[in-house]
C-alpha cells in the first residue's frame, strides 16, 4: 500500500507536532529560532512546512562552464577550485574565487559572507556552484554562488531537485542559507505524518481534478524526486488556496440567496414599458440589456438582490440603473440613488429629470446643499411616499430621512462609501432593500472572483451605439507648442478641454507650484477676454471647487485646469480634449478614468499624453498600451499584470490575497476551476452538513478563527 494514502481527520484530533516550536528542530537552537522568527516568521513546525521553496536546481543538470553564453541565467557547474583571494579595500572589498571544469574557468565573487567562505572553501577541492551567470571582462562570473562540496552521493530514493528557499540578507549574514534551510525541512519532514496534514478535501474533488493527496503534496513541494511531482503537488496546494477562498465568499453568497428576504418585483408594469417604448434615448446594447434581465431575475425571486455593477467609463450604467428604479416603482416602492459628490449627484439629477420630463414620476435631490424649507419639503414628501426616486449624497443615510416604501437602492461609485455608510440605508425598510453597486472601474475578472466573490457580479463592457473611440496619442514636451495650437482649434469650434496636472503625495506645495506654473502658461496661451479658464485644485473649499466646476459644466470657461480632484463621473458632453500633463506619474487605471472625462459627446475626441524624453521601461509600457486601447478592462488586466494584485485600490485592506502559492493573474484558469468545485458543492450542501463535508467545514472554520474575511457590499 502506497504511503501516500488518502485518510480523513478531523481539525479537533490533529496532533500538536505542528505547534512545535522551531527551536526544537534538530540544528535550529534558541538563537537560530530568533532569527527566523524575525526575519520570516518561522516560529514553529508548521510554519517551516509551510515556507514553500521558491525554485528547485535541477541536480541532474551541470553545464560545462564552456556553455555559459550572454543568455545563460541560472546555471549549476562542477569544477575545482584553483584561486582564492580577497582583493579591494572598505566598499569594494570583495573574494574573488576561481573555478575550472576543464572547459574554462569561471570567477566567484563575494561581497558579503566573506568570512563564510574563506572557513569554508579549500582550494584543490571540488565543488558544485550555483547560480546567475554574467560577464565581467571576457569571463564568466556568479556573484554570491550556492556552493557546495561536489560529493559522490548514494542518492537512491532521495530529491534530484533540491529546493531553494527566500531568506532574507540577514539570515544569509548569520549563515542561514536557502539550502541551509532546506536541510531544517529534511529533518523536519521524516517526523511528519498523515495524521499532522490531515486531507479535507472531498474524495470526489480528488477524482475527479485528478489532485494529489495533501500528505504527499506537502512532501513533493519540498522534495520532489522528478518534475511531475512537483508540478502536481504545486497545481494541489495552489488549488486548496483558492478553493477555500472561493467556497468562504461563495457560502456568503449562497446563504444570502436562500435567507435573505427581499421584495418581490412581480410585474414589469407600465412605468417601465412607457419609457422603454417611448423615452428611451437610444438602442440598449445587449450587455445593458443582459444586466436589466438579471436585476428582473434577482429582484422576482423574493431575496435580496446584492449586485455589483461594473461597466467602463461611458458604458452606459445611468440609464441602467434608471430602467431598474422604474422596475421597482411598478412594483409599488420607492427608490434611491446615492452618489458620493454634490456635482455627481447633480449630475445624475439633471440627466434622469431630463429622461423622466414628460412621464409622471417624482424626482428629488438632497444633499448638504438644500435647505430649509425645500429640504422639509423633500423629506416630507419621501416620508408619505409621495417621491418616488431621491437622488443625494451622504445625506440620504441621515436619520431624518425616511422612506414611506423603500425597495431599490443604487449606489455610485461603491469603494468611496463605507459599510457602515451602506448599511444605514437597508435599515430604512422593513425589509433590505434591492442593492445595486456600481464602478466605473473596471476590475480584472480574476480580480473580482476574490474581492466580490460574495456578490452577484454584472459586467458591462459595450459602449452605446454612436460613442466614437476616444484617439490617445503621446507627445513629447519639445511638442508643447503644436498640442497647445491644436488645443486653440478645438476651442475655436467651440469644444471644451481638461488640462490635468499630477498630484504629488510626497509634496502638497509642490503640486501646487506645479499647477500654478501650468495654469500661468496656459493663460498666457490662452487670454482672457476670447478664453476663460476654470481651475480647481486641493486647496480650494468644497465651495470654490463646486463653483468652477459649475462654470466648466456650464460652457462659460472654455478650458479646466486641474490636479486629479476632477470627479470620476463629471459628464461634459461638449469636451473633446484630454491634456495629461507628466503622464508618466499616473497608473494606468488613473490614466484611463482621467481620459473617460471626454469621448461623452457626439464629436470625436482626443487624448494626449505628456511627457518629458526620460521614461522608464514601465511608464513607456504603460503609454503604450493607452494609446494602443480604450478597452478599460484589456487596461485593468494589464495594470494588475504590471503592478500585481496588491497595489489595486482596497485589495491590501481586504485580506483576500494573501496566498502563499495561487496567483490570480497566473492561475486564472485553475481560479475557475476552485469556482466551479466550490459552487457544485454549495449547490447540494450549502451548510457543509455532509458526511464527506466534516473536515472541510472544520478546516474553514480554523481557517475563520485565524483570517478576517471581509464581506464586501
């Protein structure tokens, strides 16, 4: 019988070998263990069987040194060493070693562990080095090898690829090396069994994803005796992680399906079919069209709707969400859209008011703005049930607003509130009220199957009929004059323009004085009585930021000068051109929601990049690819490809990426897969109930007592 079998163990029975502290470990010691503790969080057993190896070297492969060429990375070479000697003075003190195959020599360099390596290397003796090749003057060189005596070794049975693992510059500078640490694993892992990594998987996943048993994964990780092994231990342990994170968020999901009661919208009445037929302002395109349909779906079902809406810049998400307040009028309910500004708010205003003006249906606004007796008005009005859509800001969550019959609630721009902001909606009905979340930042799908896996989730990726794509272009400061020339045409058409300036964090004043400096040029270009120009910047009140604003979204200034205070979401539908000034200090998403701010009109519209002639090899990515698409969720794949998954706005807070193996931008496949397995298994036993379920619900709820799961929406 193979030792590798497949054996169920409950959380409570599994043995303490685990908890063992590190110190105990045959070759640690209590001053070894401190250092790990500090400096990779190795304080027991378990946390060095989970400290996975990062590569393995291959120990079957030894390349000639005659090989090594330009293009050789990594590289393992036996020889003797021949020379020995410590050379340079202070900073540039340095070993200097030299090893010879028969083939050709290659030079070893020590800047740091000198001392290491003159106790432990004898010249005339042979020796196996490791590592990242390169050449210095015609020779090849390793700086810091792994070296090791070249023994003859029996080594039936054992690894021929030996695990390197990530330690830190301290660790090596007290002898723990990433094969130091390898050696601590072989010791550690004869005196681990079954019983310590008991399996939780169900049997039938095992089968039927042909995963490996976690006994054996946990031991091929470390020390797998041919490649397979270790690919089929890294495809179980990678798929673990991401399984149980997807059947945590989908539980949440699954239990909100089946006990959150909600309204039931059982009629699409003559409020929607009116406007439908006769107010639409254009066609809806298939992906609006798709989204209304699951909203009716969601909304029909008697449970809370919780959905999040996501849809690039000019998608077409208002006239969405307009179709879905006028599903839950039908129905007898009052609605609410919050947005977090005055000027998104207003603007949501204006745009449903108009689409709404000849239908009898009662809109109103409330923010920070209304008072008095309009604000009495208003309140009495959605207290009696008289108003059937409130548009507003943070105002809506106030205890004095109060809602007669509150149904169908859509929120804004969903990152810029808080939970508990969100909240104080839902408890303004009886019954939650339908949710409807909505970004205009397009999420990367891996990305959103993590962070809104416990949402319903809608994607809108069609622009409407006659949006024209937005022309990017980039150009070099020494063009400042002929970008500025084409600037004046556009305005001479009567065409507005955003000329946007960085907002640079480490210094307030200095962007400041950056914008200033560019608002005076722009002046100078464009003078005053023929042109007008609106600038807002951090430092003005919320008041004086509104009043510019206004005059820009009025027409009366023909130019806005800004830092990246403008408002995701302003809508100026007669701005035709984007100036991004040092388009290289911007992210990518930044970049893309910056350029959305133009393209909402009928006219063709333009975006130019500026930048200075020095660029780094990402920033020249990062322009290349805005000038390349205005496909806002090609954009965010490639955003979280460049920068990875942890410099996304909120995902660091949320706790949901800290894998130690999985990537969700390398393993989206095997991230589908987790889905699929975690949904198929909640479909039949969403309490986790089962027999063959025990260890699994056991091992999720270890697994709660030690993460925080945050549940987003």
């Amino acid at each position: 019988m193979s030792v590798f079998c497949v054996k169920l163990y409950t959380i409570s029975t599994l043995p303490s070998i685990l908890h063992t502290p590190i110190e105990f470990l045959k070759g640690v010691g209590p001053q070894r263990a401190q250092w790990l503790r500090a400096e990779i969080a190795v304080s027991s057993y378990g946390d060095l069987l989970n400290h996975f190896p990062y590569r393995h070297i291959d120990k079957t492969r030894v390349y000639p040194i005659s090989s090594i060429g330009a293009s050789t990375e990594a590289v393992q070479v036996r020889g003797i060493l021949t020379d020995m000697q410590e050379v340079g003075e202070r900073s540039g003190r340095r070993l200097v070693a030299q090893l010879s195959d028969g083939t050709g020599v290659l030079e070893l360099v020590w800047f740091q562990g000198i001392a290491w390596a003159k106790k432990n290397l004898e010249v005339g003796h042979e020796y196996l080095a490791y590592g990242k090749a390169a050449w210095f003057k015609s020779t090849p060189q390793i700086t810091h090898p792994e070296v090791e005596a070249a023994v003859e070794e029996n080594r039936a049975g054992q690894s021929l690829l030996e695990p390197v693992y990530p330690v830190t510059e301290k660790l090596k500078s007290r002898y723990i090396t990433a094969r130091s640490l390898g050696k601590l694993v072989l010791a550690l892992l004869p005196q681990i069994g079954p019983d310590d990594v008991p399996e939780f998987l169900p049997a039938w996943v095992l089968k039927q994803w042909q995963l490996v048993p976690r006994f054996e994964a946990y031991h091929h990780i470390h020390f797998p005796p041919r490649q397979q092994a270790y690919e089929q231990a890294l495809r179980r342990l990678k798929f673990e992680e991401l399984f149980l994170l997807q059947l945590k968020l989908n539980q949440v999901k699954f239990k909100r399906h089946q006990y959150s009661k909600g309204f039931v919208f059982a009629v699409v009445g003559q409020h929607f079919n009116t406007f439908y037929a006769q107010h639409l302002p254009f066609a809806l395109t298939n992906a609006q069209k798709k989204v209304v349909k699951e909203v009716r779906q969601d909304c029909g079902r008697g449970f809370q709707m919780n959905r999040l809406l996501q849809g690039d810049v000019g998608s077409g998400k208002t006239i969405v969400a307009l179709l879905c307040m006028l599903l839950a009028i039908d129905n007898g309910f009052q609605t609410c859209l919050m947005a977090p500004t005055e000027i998104l708010s207003q603007q949501h205003f204006t745009s449903i008011s108009a689409l709404l003006a000849n239908m009898p249906i009662t809109v109103a606004l409330l923010t920070g703005s209304v008072k008095g007796k309009a604000r009495k008005a208003i309140l009495k009005q959605a207290e009696e049930g008289h108003l059937h859509i409130l548009i507003g800001t943070h105002a809506l969550i106030e205890k004095e607003v109060q809602f007669a019959k509150l149904g169908f609630v859509v929120i804004d721009e969903q990152h810029r509130f808080g939970v508990e902001q969100r909240a104080k909606l839902w408890k303004k009905s009886a019954l939650p009220p339908h949710v409807l979340v909505m970004t205009a930042t397009p999420i990367p799908r891996t990305l959103s199957m993590t962070m809104f896996g416990d949402l319903d989730v809608s994607i809108m990726d069609e622009l409407p009929p006659g949006r024209q794509p937005i022309t990017t272009v980039h150009r070099y400061e020494s063009s400042r004059a002929n970008v500025l020339d084409f600037v004046r045409e556009q305005v001479d058409q009567g065409r507005q323009c955003y000329i946007i300036f960085p907002l640079i964090e480490e210094s307030e004043t200095l962007a400041y004085e950056n914008l200033m400096r560019g608002y005076e040029n722009v002046k100078a270009f464009f003078p005053e009585p023929k042109y007008w120009i609106s600038m807002v910047h951090g430092r003005m009140s919320a008041d004086e930021k509104d009043v510019n604003m206004q005059r820009f979204v009025r027409g009366e200034t023909n130019l806005m000068v800004s830092t990246t205070v403008i408002e995701v979401g302003v809508n100026v539908p007669n701005s035709t051109v984007m100036i991004i000034e040092s388009a290289e200090k911007f992210g990518l998403s930044q970049l893309h929601q910056l350029r959305g701010r133009v393209g909402r009109g009928s006219q063709k519209s333009y975006c130019v990049l500026m930048t200075g002639f020095k660029l780094s090899a990402d920033a020249r990515e990062r322009i290349k690819i805005m000038c390349e698409t205005n496909d806002g969720f090609k954009i965010a794949e490639k955003d979280m490809e460049l920068r990875g998954p942890g410099d996304i706005e909120g995902t660091k807070q949320s706790g949901l990426l800290n894998f130690k193996l999985a990537s969700i931008i390398n393993d989206k496949e095997l991230m589908e897969t987790a889905k699929l397995v975690a949904e198929n298994l909640l479909n039949t036993d969403v309490e986790l109930n089962l027999p063959q379920h025990q260890a699994l619900k056991q091992r999720l709820q270890q697994q709660q007592n030690k993460s925080y799961w945050s549940q987003i929406a």
